[in-house]
C-alpha cells in the first residue's frame, strides 16, 4: 500500500494540534496499523465494485478510512463513528483532504442506535470487543439488508474494557450472525490474536 504523501503531512497537523497526542499516537502503533492494512487486504479480495459506500464503527481515530483512501478499492465516502467525542476533530483533521472533496465524515455516536442516512456498500466494526452481545445484536440489526460486513474481535481477555472477546475465530464467527461468511482470518500479534470475519447480513 503506498500511501499519499498529503495524507501524512494533515496526520501530523493531528498529532501536533491533538489535546491529547498520545491518543492519536496510539493510532499509528505497530500493531494498530498492521491490524488495519491486513483488514484491508482481506477487503480488497472481495471488493470489485466501484463507487463503494463505508460506514466505520469504532473508527476512532479515523487511520482505517485513511488507509481505505489510500488502498485500491473504489471508495466514493467513508463515515467514521466513534462514541468518544474527542476522536471526531482528530478524524476529521486525519482525512482533511477527503473531507474538502466531501468524501469523509466523522461523527460522534452510539453504533448500537445508529441510523444509516443513505445504504452503505460496506459497514466495518472493528471494536466488537467493546459492546456486549446484546448490543452487537442491536447494532446488526440496524444494518441494511444484504449489506457486506467487515468485523473484527480478539482473544485479548484481561483488557477490562474487552467485554466480549474470543477464544477462536470459530467462535466468534459462530456469534456473528451473518448468513454468508466469505473470510474467516486470524493475525497473530504478541499479545493476543486478532479475528477478522467478512460476510453479508
């Protein structure tokens, strides 16, 4: 993935301008982006239609749509959700250039109650492990029918604020809910392995 060298001149303008630059540093660890860029490659396998449509829930920062712009999928608009109010200016600033061309927005809210504006191509979450099954039923439940969904999870247990974790990606796949699974992977990390299930609702 090669990635635009103004996309990274408006990631530090984030950096330098966040309240908090630790928070938006997190973003760009090792770890963090590797997870991102292995989502996308699984992804782009999948993708071959144009002009695609992605709502991102638990897009935090914004990195994932940044590195979605960047890869060679076909994306007319990203929105990026996050329920931390602090994570909508940084996102913002993060894809300034796509949010000028009107192709990104951030917003603040609760993915479990979101309402879609327009039907999305593709929906991401990557921050399963933050809700509980009950709110992950809300939250599909709320996605347009027939809509491709990209969602990932880990065995990561002894984060408190991992309420719903998994031993294996059978399992979680198992809980997903989604009628026709298209990729089941696992990346290894050294704290813990991240699952990345892709299917339609």
């Amino acid at each position: 993935m090669k990635v635009d060298l103004d996309d990274v001149a408006f990631w530090m303008d984030a950096i330098r301008n966040a309240e908090n630059q630790y928070s938006v540093l997190e973003s760009f660890w090792k770890g963090q982006l590797k997870s991102k860029v292995w989502l996308i490659e699984n992804l782009s396998k999948l993708v071959q239609t144009q002009n695609n449509r992605v709502v991102i829930h638990g897009g935090w920062n914004g990195v994932l749509s940044a590195l979605l712009f960047n890869s060679t999928i076909d994306i007319k608009h990203i929105t990026s959700l996050d329920i931390d109010v602090s994570c909508e200016e940084v996102a913002a600033m993060i894809n300034k250039r796509y949010e000028i061309e009107n192709r990104f927005c951030a917003v603040t809210a609760d993915m479990s109650v979101y309402q879609y504006q327009e039907i999305p191509s593709i929906v991401i979450n990557t921050s399963t492990e933050h809700i509980t099954q009950e709110q992950y039923n809300t939250w599909l439940s709320n996605v347009p029918k027939d809509t491709l969904v990209v969602i990932q999870n880990n065995n990561y247990h002894s984060l408190p604020e991992h309420i719903r974790t998994f031993d294996t990606v059978d399992d979680f796949a198992d809980s997903s809910q989604l009628n026709n699974i298209l990729c089941k992977d696992v990346l290894e990390l050294p704290l813990y392995n991240r699952f990345l299930i892709i299917g339609y609702k």
